[in-house]
C-alpha cells in the first residue's frame, strides 16, 4: 500500500509540472556563430552576432586555430574562407569548402575535413528557403 501511495505522489507531481508548460525559447538572432578553438563546441570561445553579407576575419586566436565553427539558427549559412578578408583570392573553388549551415555536422569539428589550420574568414548570408 505504500508503494502505491509513493507511486501516485510521484506521478501527480510530474503531471503538475507538467501542466505548468514550459518556458519559451529564447528566438536566435540572425549572425550567431559560435567559434571555438576545440571540436564539440570546447577549449577556448567565442560567440558573436555577425553581419550578413561583410566578410569577417575571425577573432583573434581564432585564425587558423579553430575546430568549431557553428552557425546559430536555420536562418542563414555561412562560407569559411583561407585567407583574410583584404586577401585576394586565386583559387578557382572560391577559397572555401562550401557553405556551413547549423544543419552540418562539419560545424562540430573542421579537422575531419582538415580545415581546422585553413579558416581564417568567413561570410554570412540569409537563408532563402526558411524563414527566421
């Protein structure tokens, strides 16, 4: 009989927690990029609301030293690029690998694609397929 009663005490408070809802999110804003100088979104931080559009050199001790690069929502991608903004680029593929989305796994960890020591800009833009 106790443990029936324990039971019940226990369920009716999960379901008042429950019925309390739960608290709104946070909406992203456009341009957050978190970077990090380790995979997974470890070691060293930097999280940053960026401009659509302006190429970006990345933070200081950032340059070449990053394996995180996560954009912050579905509402925009952006391009890693090797080199600084002012450089100018020769390479027939754009100087990127492509697009980075907060859907891309890649985003966690640069150096599966050996990308961790080339990253040393990048560019944002809206996503035109969703809406922010």
């Amino acid at each position: 009989m106790q443990l029936f009663t324990t039971i019940t005490s226990l369920v009716a408070a999960a379901t008042c927690v429950s019925a309390r809802g739960r608290p709104a999110l946070a909406k992203r804003d456009i341009g957050g990029v978190l970077i990090c100088n380790g995979a997974n979104a470890t070691g060293t931080c930097h999280y940053e609301v960026y401009s659509m559009i302006d190429c970006h050199n990345m933070p200081d001790g950032f340059s070449a030293n990053t394996k995180t690069f996560a954009p912050d929502g579905e509402g925009f991608y952006c391009w890693p690029k090797v080199g600084q903004c002012d450089d100018i680029c020769t390479s027939p593929t754009g100087c990127t690998f492509g697009a980075v989305s907060f859907y891309n796994p890649v985003k966690w960890d640069l150096s599966t694609i050996k990308w961790d020591h080339l990253i040393q800009s990048f560019e944002c833009v809206l996503n035109q397929t969703t809406t922010a």
